[in-house]
C-alpha cells in the first residue's frame, strides 16, 4: 500500500484496502498507466458492475501482455480480482512490482497457508495449501529453508497429513495408467512413477528409451530421477535445489518438495477453473 500511495500521490489517490479499494479497476487503472507509462482506452469512472468488470478486465489484459504472462498462467483473473481475492490481488501486485520496480524492498520468501473449503455431496470437505508469494533468497550464509524445513521442524505431526493429500492427488492422475502409490517414501525412489506422473500433467511424451522403465541398478535408477528433476527445472516448477540423490536414498522431505510442486500447480489449477466455473468452494 506505501508503494501504490507514493506512486499515485500526484494524483491524489490513497489506498487503505487492497481487497476493496483495487477490485472495480479503478486504481489499478491509474497504477498501471503510471508504471507503464501507457494511456488505456476504457472509461474514467465505471458505476456499474458490469462497467466495472470490462474495465477491470481491459486493465488485466493489458497488464498481462506488459508482464508478456498467459491468463491461464497466473494466479489472478477478473473474477478473483472482482471478488476482492486478496491473495490474487497480492499475486498481481507482487508481478507489478517486479515488472517496474524491481529495486522495491519486499519480503522474501513469503509463504500464505490457504484453507480452501469445498461444497460436496457429502458435506463440507478443507483442505491446506501452502503458496508462495514472494520468491526464494539465495543467501549464501545461511542454508536455504522452506515449508518443509518448517513442517519436519515444528510440526512433524502433520507431515503424514500432506502425504495423505498428496498420495490422494497423484493416485487420481495415475489412476487412467492403472497404476496407484502407497508409500511416498518408497515408490517414487527409482523415478519411474514420477517420470509417468510428469508425462500426465505436463504432457509430456516419454520415449522408453529415454528411461528405465524397469531400472535394476541405483546408476538407472538415478539417471530416471535426475532426468524428472531436470522436466520441473525446465518448466519452472522447482524453486528449491534437489539432490537426486536424495530421492534415489527414499529421503521424505526431498520427495514431498518435488511432488509438492506439482501438486501446487495442478491442484490449485483445478480449484481456480472450478471457481471460474461457478463451482461452489
């Protein structure tokens, strides 16, 4: 908030709630005509709430291109912004900043736990997310700690509770393969199941050649991880190192941090389309 009112102070505008003074596009108007030194054509003032979501919608649109980021790539939309999602809200400002004021002093390493509660035939089902809001800091004097560090640290009691929500996610996208896991710290230490799991998501092809699909030695056995771990560095899904090593030596936290990633993405991916569906949650 001192950024936005420092940058618009010459326009006299003040903003004292993210969620309800951001949501109409009003401001966002005005903060991205400032930072991209651009002139968007959309009405001043917008009263109506349909007014106010094709404004929104023009300034989204053209924020996006400036951040050169696909709609379907980012945390943030109209809806969620419309709604007053604040962590969405936050997801844009974050890339804003980023984008034009790389020099201003946020936070690293900002993490925001999410319960998302979920309208069943059954009832009421939560569940807990952890995403990340501000990107890792490489600091070479101290050694780089993240949710897991934390989690193994501080409450080792609900570590089988994450397996638990992340055995459930990769059994429902291995399920068309016929396959199934039991034992995250097991299953996943010949990199087989998690090269098939990456293929699922991500859409990739495998050629059998390309890995071992029945490895016999720790040598193959590696190669299949290093090769997983080198999938998710490429398509930037992987924010903390990876021994593959560690995988390969059935090393839980290294294993929860890979699958994590892909849970992240997908998992939360499905809840947003969900939302913009008109799902309940």
């Amino acid at each position: 908030m001192e950024w936005i009112n420092a940058t618009l102070l010459p326009e006299h505008i003040v903003v004292r709630s993210l969620e309800e003074d951001l949501f109409d596009g009003l401001i966002l108007h005005h903060l991205f005509q400032k930072l991209a030194s651009l002139a968007l054509q959309v009405e001043e003032i917008a009263l109506t709430a349909a007014s106010q979501r094709r404004k929104l919608a023009v300034v989204l649109e053209a924020a996006n291109r400036s951040l050169e980021v696909e709609e379907r790539e980012v945390p943030w939309s109209v809806e969620t912004i419309f709604n007053k999602d604040l962590l969405a809200t936050l997801h844009l400002l974050v890339a804003l900043a980023k984008r034009f004021q790389p020099d201003l002093p946020l936070p690293a390493n900002v993490q925001v736990e999410v319960l998302v509660i979920e309208s069943t035939k059954g009832g009421l089902k939560s569940e807990k997310l952890v995403e990340q809001l501000t990107e890792y800091s490489m600091d070479e004097d101290q050694p780089l700690k993240d949710a897991f560090d934390e989690l193994f640290k501080l409450a080792p009691e609900k570590v089988d509770a994450v397996k638990e929500a992340i055995v459930s996610f990769v059994n429902q996208k291995l399920e068309r393969l016929g396959l199934s896991v039991h034992s995250l710290d097991s299953q996943f230490a010949d990199g087989v199941i998690l090269l098939l799991l990456i293929g699922q998501l991500e859409g990739f092809f495998l050629h059998l050649k390309e890995f071992y699909l029945t490895p016999s030695s720790p040598t193959e056995m590696l190669h299949n991880v290093t090769l997983a771990l080198e999938l998710l560095k490429d398509e930037g899904l992987l924010s903390y190192p990876i021994n593959p090593e560690d995988i390969v030596n059935k090393d839980a936290k290294s294993t929860l941090r890979v699958l994590y990633s892909l849970f992240c993405k997908h998992r939360l991916q499905e809840i947003r389309d969900r939302v913009h569906c008109g799902t309940p949650n």
